[in-house]
C-alpha cells in the first residue's frame, strides 16, 4: 500500500508533465458519466413507478450524488493535499465502482433506498474525492497557465457523458429487449469499465518535485489585483467574505446548468414530441455534454486572458439573458433550443473550471484543492436544488394537464433570476485582505531544489515545454 502514498507519487526528473492531464482525464471520464444520468432515468422510473411514471423521487438518486460529491470534497480536500492524488484516486474508484455495485443489486431486488445507497451515497463519495484530486495537482504543473491546467483538469468531467450517454444506451439495447431488464447487466459493464480506467490514471498521476517551474518561466508582475502574490489556509479562506461570494456564484451557477443537464433528454422530447424520437434525445444528451466539457477548456482558457471576474460576468450575464430567451420562444425551432441549451450548458461547464483558478487568484495555490473542496458544498446545494425546481414544476404542471415546452417555462424564469443574483454577487467580489495571507518565512514557500536536481529538472522542461 506504500506505492499509494504522497512520497511514491513525487515526479523523477525528466518527468513530462504534459503526461498529467492524460491522468486526470482517466478519472474524470469516469465519473462524469453522473452527467449521462437522464439515459437510465426512464429505465428506472420503470423499473420503481411503473403505473405513475413521476420523475421526481428518481431524480433525487442524481441529487443524493451531488450532495455526497460536495461533502466528500469539503472533508476530504485537506485529506487528499495531506495523502497526495494517487491514494484520493484509488479511493474514489473503489467507492465509485461499489456504488455502481450496490446500485445494480438494488435494481434487482426492486429496493429504491439501495439505489439511493448505491449511486447516490457511496458513488457520490467517490465523485467528490475523484473530482478534487487532479485539480490542485495540474495546478502545480501548470502554475503559467492556470485557468487552461484547470480546465485540461475538469474537462473530462463533463466530457464524461459524450462517451456513457451512447455507451449507456448502447448497453441498454443489446443487454434486453426492455431497457428495464438491462439496467443490471448495464450498471455491472459500466463498473467495470470504470474500475479499469480510474486505476490506470492513479497508476500514471504524479506530483511536481519541490522547487520545481517550467523551464525559462517566472512569476511575472500582474497589473489584475485580484491576482495575490501571498498564500491563504483554508481554515482562514472560509472566514473571508470573498470565499461565501464565490458560494453563491458558484451555486446559481451550477442549479441552472444542471436543470438541463439532469432531464435532458425527456425535456428535448417533451419541447418537441412530434420531431424528436428517443435516439435523437439520446444524441443531444451527448451534444450537451460536448458543449460541458468545451466550456471547461475553452472559457477557461480565455479567463488567463481576461481575468475570472469578467469570464463570470458573461456565464451569469449573458446565460440570465438566454435563459429568458429560452423560456420566451425555446419551442419556436429545435435548433434555436439546441443552440440556446448549448450555449448555457457551456457557461456551467466553463464555470466550473474556473472557479479553481479563481480560488489561486485570490487565496494563492499552497492550500487551493482544500478550499476548493470546501466551495464544492455550494455543488451540493445546487445538485438538490436545480433538479428540485425542474422536477417538481414539471410535475405539478404535468398533473395540472399541461404538456410541452409549457411544463418548463417557469423553472427557466426561476434559473434566469438566479442567475442574475450570481451576477450581483460576482461583481462584490473583491482582493483578499493581506491581513489572511501567511507570513512569508512561515514554510509555506516551496522548499528549494538540490541544483543539480533543478538543472535536470529544468532541462526537462525545455523539451517538453
């Protein structure tokens, strides 16, 4: 078990960094399969309500595991920085494989509480420790480009469901005539997929030696002040105004993507019944995903550019803005819904992936996967949250005899006022008062390398760089 500690984990010289976010992607691939979530939601609805086909005590498996991913990341954030990425990797793969086991079992034995135990509770650990441990590693390879290392981090993450969403539904087709029969042999594959590429990418995870830097690459001078030059602890980053600002972008951020992200494909189908069959929903399922992990890489990217203030004025902005688009003429045209649901899903994507970057701008990077972990609650809350107003609006509104784009509407007007309440809070954000930051001579600053370590080192950097 020694191979899984922090010290085993620690990168030869000549190491390549860029064979790190292969690593990450390995983890993140997999348990973003969450976001594929919608493929077995009428399978299981099926399965457990067969005569009232209600959506809502399902949908509460998908909330169960996003509020087990924030908690497991809050209180394992500072157990990962202790341990290292290697040993949280293993870790999440054994709770997330399990969860898809416990799952399985209770689909056959027909007991609701062992899908919620599974899936939700013991799968959703392993989201949250699998999310948190490659962020704060990339970081440290990448201090030059933090919000693209942020990004390479969470991509796969919402990547995730562009491969589970047709594997998923493949699986479904070839397992059993009736995808409720096949919803066992689907989760048993799905598991052992996972197990084998969350082990591979904890097999080839490593940290940065200390002292270590790119080669040729200094701190530069920054004329952003929200951009620190000192270090925060956690315990004293939840003290400042600043980290419970980021809560609230973070959360209304998060309840109006993942309304979407959670009923996509019946939403497509109920929007246009006439139009849209159940593989073309399957297939936007994926699209949104596409549109997930594009924004993960994509706007935070040009967040190193235009700093993460700005990039979190257009996702509240101008998704605020195409949420009330969205609900005003979504049914108009498939493809107007299409473009508009991308657009937002890209903004929740992208959100995530910069917040990290976000967190090192104003708290600096010595302890940023524990305070991250920490600011990954307000996941939590959302994962209850936005699929509670969609659900429970669609349903009402279904019983009230009302089909079509109407069943969503007044849980888009909801998302675009939260939205705009994000915004207000995003714009309060201000530096962190130095009054946080650790002394300077208090060790926090990278122990030095050997020279001769640091020159080979270096030379390392030059060839892959």
């Amino acid at each position: 078990m020694n191979l899984l500690d922090r010290s085993r984990t620690v990168a030869p010289p000549r190491f390549n960094r860029w064979l790190v976010p292969p690593a990450a992607l390995a983890v993140h691939l997999s348990i973003g399969q969450v976001y594929a979530f919608s493929v077995i939601k009428e399978p299981l609805i099926e399965r457990f309500f067969p005569e009232t086909g209600v959506g809502t005590p399902i949908a509460v498996i998908f909330s169960i595991a996003i509020v087990m991913l924030g908690l497991s990341a809050a209180f394992g954030g500072v157990w990962m920085e202790r341990n290292g990425p290697r040993k949280a990797m293993v870790l999440a793969a054994t709770f997330w494989v399990t969860g898809f086991l416990v799952a399985a079992l209770g689909v056959q034995l027909g007991q609701l509480w062992l899908v919620y135990l599974g899936y939700g509770v013991i799968g959703g650990m392993g989201l949250g420790i699998g999310y948190i441990s490659p962020v704060s590693t990339l970081i440290k390879w990448f201090p030059d480009r933090p919000g693209l290392a942020t990004g390479l981090a969470i991509m796969g993450f919402g990547g995730g469901a562009l491969v589970a969403a047709p594997l998923t539904q493949r699986l479904l087709d070839a397992y059993a005539v009736e995808p409720v029969d096949a919803l066992v042999p689907t989760l048993l594959t799905l598991a052992a997929v996972y197990a084998v590429l969350m082990l591979a990418g904890a097999s080839v995870i490593r940290l940065p030696a200390p002292g270590w830097a790119p080669a040729g690459w200094t701190p530069k001078a920054t004329t952003d002040v929200m951009r620190t030059n000192g270090d925060v602890r956690v315990r004293n980053a939840v003290r400042t105004p600043q980290f419970y600002l980021l809560w609230v972008v973070l959360f209304v951020n998060v309840t109006a993507g993942i309304g979407i992200l959670e009923d996509a494909k019946p939403m497509i189908m109920d929007f246009f019944p006439d139009t849209v069959t159940e593989a073309t929903a399957t297939g936007f399922v994926g699209l949104l995903a596409l549109a997930n992990m594009s924004g993960r890489l994509g706007w935070s990217s040009l967040s190193d550019a235009i700093g993460r203030r700005r990039t979190y004025v257009m996702y509240l902005g101008v998704g605020a803005t195409l949420y009330a688009v969205l609900a005003l003429a979504g049914d108009a045209a498939t493809a107007l819904f299409v473009t508009l649901t991308f657009v937002i899903v890209s903004f929740y994507g992208g959100g995530f992936a910069t917040v990290p970057a976000y967190l090192k701008d104003l708290f600096g990077k010595l302890e940023v996967g524990a305070i991250h972990g920490r600011l990954l609650t307000a996941w939590s809350a959302a994962g209850v949250a936005g699929p509670l107003i969609v659900n429970s609006i669609v349903d009402g509104r279904r019983e009230a005899g009302l089909e079509g784009a109407t069943l969503y509407i007044p849980s888009m007007v909801v998302m675009a006022c939260l939205l705009v309440l994000g915004f207000v809070a995003n714009m309060l954000v201000r530096p962190v008062d130095t009054k946080h930051h650790e002394p300077a001579d208090a060790g926090t600053a990278p122990t030095a390398a050997p020279a001769d370590q640091t020159r080979a080192l270096a030379g390392a950097g030059a060839k892959e760089s």
